[in-house]
C-alpha cells in the first residue's frame, strides 16, 4: 500500500523557502498570478502563524502548502468555532489528500466547528478563490488560481461564502461641474500626505472599522495589524489617492488606492528584498498607468447621502490627471449593490468572481 501524504509543519528556513518557492512550480509560465510578497509571509512565520507543506511520501516533494490557524474574533463575529486556512495552493492530484489533512486537523482540535478559508490572515485582509474571469490577471491584495480549484472545493464539499465581484474600470474625466455637495461649506476634501502618514493611518483605521462594523465577516484591524498591512506604503503612495471626507472637522468618508505594481511583484517572484524595492522606487512613474482601490467606506450614520458617491468623483479627477488608465478594486460583496453602481456608473465591469468556502466538521 502506498503511503499517503501527511503535513508537516514548516520549522526552518528551508522550509520557508519550500513554501515560498512552491507557487513557483504551481504558476510557472503563469504571469496572471501575483503571488504574496514573501516580507508578508515570512513575518507571519517569525510571528508564529502554523504554516505546512504536505510532501510526497519517499521524494519529499512538495504537493501543496496552506496554514492552519484560528481567531477569536472572527470566531465570536461569526458565532461559530473555526478551523482557518490560507495561502493554500496545491497540485491537481494533492486536492483530496490536502483538504482530508485540513479537515484532519481541524477535527484533531477538538473545539473547532468548521473549516473557513482560504484567508490570509482573515478575508478583511486578504485571500478567497476566483471562480469566473480566469482571462484577466490577478493583482496586488487579490486572489488568482486556475479553475480547478473551484472544482476541487466543491467536489470535496465546500459550499460559498461571501461571495463578491472585484471590478475593473476605464479612467474617464469626471463628469463637469462640482458636486453640489459641495455648497455645503461643514464638507471638505482632504488628500493624502506622506509627511503625515501615521496620523492619516490612524484616521484610516477608525473610519475603516467603523464603516465596516455592519458586514459579517470583517472583524476590527488594530493599529499593529493595519502598520503591517501597509509596512512600505510611504515610498508607493500616490498622494492623490488617498482622500478622506470631514464634515464640521469630523472624518466621515475615505477611500484609499494605490499604484498597481502587480506587474513587478510577478516580475521579482513577490520578492520584495531591498535591492528590488531600491528598482521598484527607481522606476515607479512606469507603475503609475493603473491603480488598485483597496477600501472605501462611509460611517453609518452618513451613508446614502452621496459621501462615496462625491469622494469617487474627486478620485476619478486625480486618476485622470495623473495619467492613470484603468483601476482595479479588490472584492465587493454582491450584497453591496451601492459600491457595483458606483464602478458601472465609472462604466466598470466585474472582473473576477470571488467566494471564500466553508465546510463543516
């Protein structure tokens, strides 16, 4: 009898390396898939985040890596006891024997309901799985995997969960004329500045939970977990596309894109080291032709009074003028019709359909 694959769990920079490297073999000759910076993932390792490889039995070969870890918060948000995975890629023949480990696993916890992923670390942050658009290429802070991966989840029981279009969009002038909104002299538009970055980041991270309290997956970002999500933004951040909304002084409104620079990321294989990051700032006017709209939110209290609907007018403007093409936004629910007629009102489209999937144990 053949022995099966088991996990073992990543202990050694070896290891690391053979996780990191493993999307390598999965996506050769793929240049669609924007793997994770590799800073990323090594900081979640030295932070203590169980990552495993499951390895062909005698070769050793690598067949698939994931995570395996939990969160009480988002375990109290949803109301139920997860198993978490992420960064999961694997072979076509490994899908049973990961998804059996997995399962596994998460059972051999004794406490855990359910598995829910793939996450990286919390799907406020980042991961899910692509299940249409296979043509258009991933980017930064987003999904991208063959569609055999769709069918691998489902073929093993995964149901959807959240499931959520990213979009893409022509930078087209801004329709004349300023927004009546702004007659109201309590409103102002305020822009980024990388001299006051940390300040703006604070602001940021209130708004952003606040504005996302509502949804059901979205569990608080504290002040560490946001300065690690945009450890390096300073040297990148366009000034221009970071805007935020008070009224009478108070923040009520933000949005936050970046530069594309998913063509690099591909490029350097999501190594991110000093040396590539002095090339990325050397030539970073050759990444300003798109954009990626990470977040954008309102506070409840304000929302439907055209907040987001005057803030995305005033980006498109400075998209525009700053030579910008097409933008690109990270996942939006299809329960959130608000945010998909504000792209189509951009004359956007979805570009990727997107779901995380949960079993139960």
């Amino acid at each position: 009898m053949t022995a099966a694959p088991t996990l073992e769990r990543v202990v050694d920079r070896r290891g690391l390396g053979d996780f990191l490297g493993f999307t390598d073999r999965v996506y050769a000759a793929e240049p669609r898939f924007v793997p994770p910076t590799h800073s990323q993932v090594r900081r979640w390792w030295r932070e203590g985040v169980p990552m495993y490889l499951l390895r062909e039995p005698g070769t050793g070969a690598v067949l698939a890596r994931t995570t395996l870890h939990t969160d009480a918060a988002f375990d109290a948000r949803l109301g139920r006891r997860y198993q978490l995975f992420g960064l999961t890629e694997f072979t076509a023949p490994a899908a049973e024997p990961l998804f059996a480990a997995i399962t596994a696993a998460g059972r051999a916890a004794g406490d855990r309901e359910a598995l829910f992923g793939p996450v990286a670390l919390l799907p406020n942050q980042a991961g899910g799985v692509i299940t249409s658009g296979y043509p258009d290429r991933g980017f930064v802070d987003s999904a991208y995997n063959p569609p055999r991966y769709v069918t691998a989840y489902e073929s093993y029981g995964f149901v959807r969960r959240f499931e959520s279009d990213t979009w893409i969009c022509p930078v087209t002038p801004a329709p004349a004329g300023a927004d009546p909104l702004l007659a109201d002299p309590e409103l102002r538009v305020h822009r980024g500045d990388p001299r006051r970055l940390d300040e703006q980041l604070d602001l940021l991270r209130e708004l952003l939970n606040a504005s996302f309290a509502q949804l059901d997956y979205y569990t608080e970002i504290s002040d560490e977990q946001l300065r690690r999500q945009t450890d390096g933004l300073a040297y990148l951040l366009d000034e221009s596309l970071l805007l935020y909304l008070t009224r009478a002084d108070r923040p009520v409104a933000f949005v936050l894109c970046i530069p594309d620079i998913s063509e690099f990321v591909v490029r350097v294989r999501g190594n991110l080291n000093l040396v590539n990051q002095l090339r990325l700032l050397a030539t970073r006017r050759r990444y300003r032709r798109e954009a990626v709209l990470i977040v954008k939110g309102v506070l409840p209290e304000y929302q439907g009074r055209g907040y987001q609907r005057l803030l995305s007018a005033q980006l498109r403007r400075n998209l525009h003028a700053g030579g910008y093409g097409t933008l690109r936004s990270t996942y939006v629910g299809r329960d959130n019709p608000a945010s998909a007629a504000q792209f189509r009102g951009m004359g956007g489209r979805p570009l990727h359909g997107y779901t995380f999937y949960e079993k139960a144990l």
